[in-house]
C-alpha cells in the first residue's frame, strides 16, 4: 500500500510540482506587499498545487512512450506499470477538478483563467502536440511554466497589470537557459526518444547562442521591477549581481570546449537562482 502511495505521489512530479509552488508563492507575496490574507494564500497555492499536480500526472501518462527511453525517466510509475494508465487519467482529473474548485470558491476569475490557461497549455499545446513535433516545444511550455507565479500575484491583484506581465516574462524567459541546459547535456537521450529540442534540431552551438540571449532577457526582466518600483535597491543589487555571473557563465558558454560540462554548471545555477528570486520577490518590496 505504501509503495502505490508513492508511486501515485511520484507522478505529480514532485521536483516541477514544488518549484512551481514556490514561484506561485513568490507572485503573491511581491503582490501583497507584506499584508498577506492568509486564507486566500492557503487558497490560491492549495488550489494551483493541485492543478499543477493534475497537469504533471496527464503529462505523464502521454510521455509513457517517451520516458521508457531517456535514462533520467525510465523508471517513473508511469513507465513501470505500477499505476496503469487508466487510473492516471481518473487521478489526474479529480486533482485538476479538485483544484479549480477552491479556485473558484476562494480566489477570483482570473486565478482560475490563468490555472485552466496552464493546465491546457502544459497538457495539450506542449505535452501532447508541440513537445513531440516542434522544435518550438520549449516556449509552448515556458508559457505554462510561467502561469503559477501569474497565478500567485493575480491572487492578490485580481486583474492584469505591469507586475503581472513582468513576473510571467521573468519565468518565461528564465525556462530558456535552464531547459536548454539540459537539453545540452542529454541531448543524445533526446535524439534516441525523437523529441526535436533545440540541441537535437540546430545542433550545440546555436542552442549556447539562445541560452546567452535568454539569460540577458531574465536579468533585464527581473530588473525591471525596480524600475517600475515594485521592489527597492537592496532588491536590484542582488539581483543584479546573481544576474552579472549568470551572464558572465552563459557568454563562457560561446567558446566552450566541453557544452556538456559548461550546461551542466548551466542549470546548475539556473536553480540557485530561481530560489533567489523567489526570496527576493517575497521580501523586495518590504526593503529599501
């Protein structure tokens, strides 16, 4: 009994599932401002958590084919047999209806558009079509990937404004540098599944050239808000500063001699500074 409920836990993804938490809870703090109303933040992430759940499991059950393939994936329930897939889709379901129950009971209109917008996009657009037939794929779900932090600060605002569309860009934009990273260095893994990236598709170097200018385009976008004065200077400096080597790693990347190395640190750092701006968002617009 133990092992199914891990196994049923282990194909919400997780590693994607919290990540995406965090940076739906990072947009509800910047938007809040330090005047959190709790009830509607345990509403808004309870509710996205589970939407994002169901979007995980149904994305797994259509990359079964997939997973059995790359090394990083093939030992997923999904691919196992543990949980067959007719239960994944039931499990899916009942979490994405679940979840868009308290949106709708404790949040506003547009938090549920944006969760329903993620869920299609990530599902269909990039899970079932793009993913496997473009080598466009990674901004389809870059588009869903940046919907949980749109989600977190619409929460709060309850309409469209430039924080908003700064926070959706900054995800969007930061997706680029990590995903191709990985692209890089498993890029054989995808070849062998036939899943057209970017590293499969234009080669190497030209998916470096897209990491370089991706990266530029996140550290403009994070810096962004302090311009429009969402957050202070202590806020700017830090992200300035993570920014600049992010920057200074990507441009080594141009003339590396060993991609898979350099993508490795890539990513690597990628996630350090994702945790970063989901700190310095919640606490940016309460410093100088």
């Amino acid at each position: 009994m133990r092992d199914k409920l891990r196994a049923y836990y282990q194909l919400t993804k997780p590693g994607v599932l919290y990540g995406n938490v965090l940076t739906g809870a990072a947009g509800f703090l910047l938007a809040a401002k330090g005047h959190i109303d709790w009830l509607l933040f345990i509403a808004a992430i309870g509710g996205m958590t589970l939407v994002i759940a169901a979007a995980c499991v149904i994305n797994n059950y259509l990359d079964r084919d997939i997973d059995s393939i790359m090394q990083r994936t093939k030992k997923r329930p999904s691919v196992t047999g543990v949980i067959s897939g007719g239960n994944m889709v039931v499990y899916g379901i009942l979490l994405l209806v679940l979840g868009l129950v308290v949106l709708c009971l404790w949040t506003n209109i547009l938090v549920v558009a944006i969760g329903i917008i993620g869920f299609v996009t990530y599902v269909w657009l990039y899970g079932a079509l793009s993913k496997r037939r473009s080598i466009h794929g990674t901004l389809v779900g870059s588009i869903s990937g940046a919907m949980p932090i749109a989600g977190g600060y619409a929460a709060v605002s309850g309409h469209v404004d430039a924080g908003l569309v700064i926070v959706f860009l900054i995800l969007f934009f930061w997706q680029f540098p990590e995903f191709y990273s990985i692209a890089i260095y498993r890029r054989k893994e995808y070849a062998a599944a036939h899943v057209p990236v970017m590293s499969v598709i234009k080669g190497v170097p030209s998916t470096i050239k897209q990491i370089f200018v991706y990266t530029i385009l996140y550290v403009l976008s994070t810096l962004s808000l302090t311009t429009l004065g969402y957050t202070g200077w202590i806020y700017a400096v830090i992200m300035a500063a993570a920014g600049a080597y992010w920057i200074s790693l990507a441009w080594e990347g141009l003339s590396t001699k060993k991609p898979e190395q350099w993508a490795r640190r890539m990513f690597k750092f990628s996630m350090i500074t994702i945790l970063l701006l989901c700190v310095m968002l919640a606490v940016g617009p309460l410093l100088p």
